[in-house]
C-alpha cells in the first residue's frame, strides 16, 4: 500500500495516541478489544459515543466478575485509538492493535477510514465493526467488516416513506459537505426518493467542511421549495449551523438526515430553530429499553457526566463480540471460527424487552451475515430532547 511509507514514519507518535480504559487489578486474564475511531474535531460525537459505551460495559462486566468464555473468566480491557477521521491514521491505528495482538475492533466511524482498513484487518486476522456504509467492505469477496448500525440505504427509504405516508411529502432536495461519506450518502438518498417516487428538486449543493457561514449554501437549495431537506451525511457540528440558517431564511418544510445526532450539540447551536429535526436515534425507546438497558444509561451518565442517545445503538458491538465468543471460544484467537458461527447465532437481546434476539442479518443488502440487528429508530428532536418517531427492523 502507499501508506505504508506513512505508518512506519509515525508509528512512534501513533502509539502515544493509544488509551487504555481504567480497569481494577484483578487475578483474570484480560481479552482485549480494540477501537479505532474518531474522537475529535466535528465528528467527535460519532466516536465518543463508541469509546464510552464500550469503555461503560466493560467497567460494569469487570465489577461483576467478567466475562466468562470457554470455562474462563476474562476482564475486558478496552484500548482506543482516536483517527481523528484521517483515513492514515485509521490505518495507523490498526496496525497498532495488530501489534497488541487484538482481533477484534471497533470503528471506524466514517466510509473512508473504513475502507483504509480493510487490508490491515484482513491480513491480521481482525474482525472489525465499522459504523460504514459501504456496500464493498461487507459483501463477498470482504468478510471481516460487520456493519454495527442501520445504513442510510436501509434508513433513508424508511424515513421518506413514513413522510409520504404521514406528512404528505412530494419534492426533497439534498445538500451535502464535499467528502466522500456525506456525497455516498446523498446518491443513495437521491436514488431511494426517486425510487418511491418523490420528486427531487436539488442534489447538486455541497459545502467545504470548514464552511462557518451555511447561508449562501443553503438559499439555491430552499429555493427549490422542497417539502423535505435533507442534509446527507451531516456531521453532528455542522447539524445545528445548517438547520439555523435555512430556518432564518424563512425555511419551513421539514429537515432529516440519515446520521445519528447529539441533542445537546443541536439545543446548543440550534435551540428552537431544530424543532422537528429528524435523524436516526440511538436502537431503543423508553418502550423497549430494558432494565438493563436503563442501567447502562445510568453507569454511562455517572462515568461521564452526560449521556449521548447514539450510545443505545453503540452499547451493542461489544455485547455481540463477547457473546459471539461466549459461543465458540476458539474464535478468541480465530477470527475464522467467528466468522463460521456468525451465520447461525442467536443469543437474547439484554437491552429490549420481550423475546428480543442478537443475530447476525444483512442477506438482503449484503449476501451475507455482516450486520448487527439493532432496531432502527427514528427520532424526531423538540425542545431539546429527542422523541421517537417511529421504531423499523432490517433483515
């Protein structure tokens, strides 16, 4: 790879960049399991939500006594590297928990540091769970890639056709910042609404990241008098900035985005003005949360401070890595046997209520078993909290 070059120059620096969560002393063996994703700059929530929901769960297992697999009691140990969304330094990052001997990942949170890791994971004999949308790293001939969320191809269809069906809505029009993951994602927005026959009226308009001033962006786009605004791929900083200027512009149709988002960064930026945002939520509502569920809300919020509602949908990666262990312990060293018991697991899902199961889906998008089951829930943001707005499945 021409990154190579890139690695071994920095691979000093890099491993500064390595945290390794505060466990107890404790007479267990230790199963490490790694993150790499982006925990700074405009997207840090994305990766924040992952570090801490893993970094909770393991405190809470270690307290308990760990996690036994195969006989075997084992403290989990988290170690994070934060990419700050630079595809090199992903790759950096996976490297170093190749070196630490790590076989299973979480992160990265954007398509092209995802992408970027493909090869390392693949030729160390890691499995990994990006929060990634694209279609390549999760079907044949890829096989070490599990999408840990519901994609915006699964999502967007959802959310237009509830819009049609209950608001209405004929015209949508699309903006979206000038990278590859938020330009991915509005193709696949544009391609949904055609497809259910909404009629797009603006998918042409895209920012620089850096953009501070969104109102010459978005007046060409509002223009248009779409019934429905999407901001494609919308990082959670840019979110409150974006739905402020088209609000002030007099625009009043409805605004969505197929990424999660942060209530507090949007009654921050936003206030009122983010009334009625729609985004995809966190994989649980007070209805389906379990008291276990609950719990974790609660040991996450006294950790640190506050509560992110992505974290609902974030909790799960770890929970599916150790149980799919607990299932067949000679995956620990070989991500082969992982892969083999992927396609039959089932085990109860702790954070709903009922019958809920853990599987592994994805033969409809991908052929093949690489996506947690995690609900789909669609929020709907009002003085600032997020409210559900309605709960789908994927196969």
């Amino acid at each position: 790879m021409k990154r190579r070059s890139f690695i071994k120059t920095t691979a000093l620096s890099t491993v500064a960049a390595l945290s390794f969560a505060p466990m107890a002393l404790a007479e267990n063996p230790v199963l490490k399991i790694g993150f790499v994703g982006v925990t700074s700059g405009p997207a840090a929530a994305w990766g924040t939500s992952n570090q801490r929901s893993m970094e909770t769960r393991a405190a809470w297992i270690n307290e308990t006594g760990g996690v036994t697999i195969g006989g075997t009691a084992y403290d989990v140990e988290i170690v994070s590297f934060d990419d700050q969304k630079d595809p090199k330094r992903a790759i950096a990052g996976m490297e170093q928990m190749a070196q630490a001997g790590i076989h299973y990942v979480v992160g990265p949170n954007v398509d092209d540091g995802a992408a970027a890791v493909r090869p390392v994971a693949e030729q160390n004999g890691i499995m990994y769970f990006p929060y990634a949308f694209p279609k390549e790293l999760y079907t044949s001939p890829a096989s070490n890639a599990v999408l840990g969320m519901v994609a915006n191809y699964q999502s967007g269809p959802a959310i237009y056709k509830y819009l049609m069906q209950n608001n209405g809505i004929k015209t949508v029009a699309f903006v979206a910042a000038n990278e590859s993951d938020p330009l991915s994602q509005r193709d696949g927005g544009v391609e949904a609404a055609n497809a259910l026959g909404l009629q797009v009226v603006s998918s042409n308009v895209t920012y620089q990241v850096d953009t501070t001033d969104f109102t010459p962006v978005i007046l060409p786009v509002i223009q248009t008098q779409p019934d429905l605004l999407v901001l494609s791929g919308v990082a959670p900083a840019a979110a409150p900035q974006l739905i402020r200027s088209a609000r002030e512009l007099g625009f009043t149709g409805l605004i969505s985005t197929e990424t999660a988002q942060d209530a507090g960064v949007l009654q921050e930026g936003a206030g009122q003005l983010a009334n009625g945002f729609i985004s995809v939520g966190g994989a649980s509502t007070p209805e389906l949360a379990s008291d276990m569920m609950r719990e974790f809300v609660d040991r996450y919020t006294k950790m640190f401070g506050e509560y992110n509602d992505e974290s609902n949908t974030k909790v799960y990666a770890l929970e599916y890595i150790l149980e799919t262990l607990k299932a067949n312990p000679a995956a620990i060293e070989n991500v082969e046997e992982f892969k083999t018991t992927m396609d039959t697991f089932e085990a109860p899902n702790p954070y709903m209520v009922g019958d809920a199961k853990l599987s592994y889906v994805g033969m409809s998008s991908f052929g093949q078993r690489r996506q947690v089951s995690v609900p789909l829930v669609v929020n709907v943001f009002n003085d600032g909290a997020f409210e559900t707005l309605f709960v789908a499945q994927v196969d």
